[in-house]
C-alpha cells in the first residue's frame, strides 16, 4: 500500500505536509530593489541570493524549497540570480551594510537588514525567527 500511496501521491485527506512552498519575487531590477525597501515598512522581506554556477548555493535552495513554511502574510522572499544581477547584489551589501555572500539570506524590515546569513547556516527556522 505504501508504495501505490507514494507512487499517486498519499492520501490528499493527510494534512500532516505543512511546506506550502516558496512564491518567489524575481530581484531584476533597481527600481524592484526600491519596492522592496518601501514594502519592508509594512512587511518583512527576505532575499535570497543565489548564484547559479555553485554547488552550495544550489544546496541552500533546494533545503529552503523542501523546508519552506513561511505564509506570503508573514512575509515575501525575492530570488536574485547574483551573476546575472551582480550589480544589484553589490547593490544589496552596500544598502543594507552586509558583506557580499552567496548563498545568501537577508531579512530587511523598515528598510533595514535585521539578519543575514550564509551558506549552510541558512535555514527556515532562523528567517522565521527575524520576522517578528
């Protein structure tokens, strides 16, 4: 029985899967990088900086994809692909103060960073405890 129920996807009454999944926010732009200090007045926002070319980055992704359970309510996340967007990234470390990294996590309220972290320290656990 497991197997048919891991093959066509459990029983859809189960509501123990509480990952609601990741709606990211493309960071493309300047102007986007202005929205988003606004935004974080009324809301926290989280960037998350990845760079396409590292394997360690890729692995800090798929964790928080798998692991993600923050509601859009809480707050919103922005991707930003930093080789393609590496002036936006410099951007980023020179507005809210923090070191370039990559991987790399930001939570910014009130247009400030109030936490940023890197590598394998980024974990959902830890953003959720910046938001509040």
């Amino acid at each position: 029985m497991s197997f048919i129920k891991n093959l066509f996807g459990g029983n859809e009454s189960d509501s123990t899967n509480k990952n609601i999944g990741i709606n990211w926010n493309l960071l493309e732009s300047d102007p986007v990088l202005d929205e988003i200090i606004e935004k974080s007045k009324s809301k926290p926002i989280i960037i998350f900086k990845h760079s396409t070319r590292c394997s360690i980055s890729s692995m800090a992704k798929s964790r928080l994809e798998r692991s993600w359970d923050i509601d859009q309510d809480q707050a919103e996340i922005y991707y930003l692909d930093l080789i393609t967007y590496r002036s936006i990234s410099n951007k980023i470390a020179d507005q809210f103060g923090v070191m370039h990294q990559s991987p790399q996590v930001l939570v910014i309220k009130n247009g400030k960073s109030v936490y940023d972290t890197s590598h394998n320290s980024i974990s959902v656990q830890d953003i959720r405890n910046h938001l509040n």
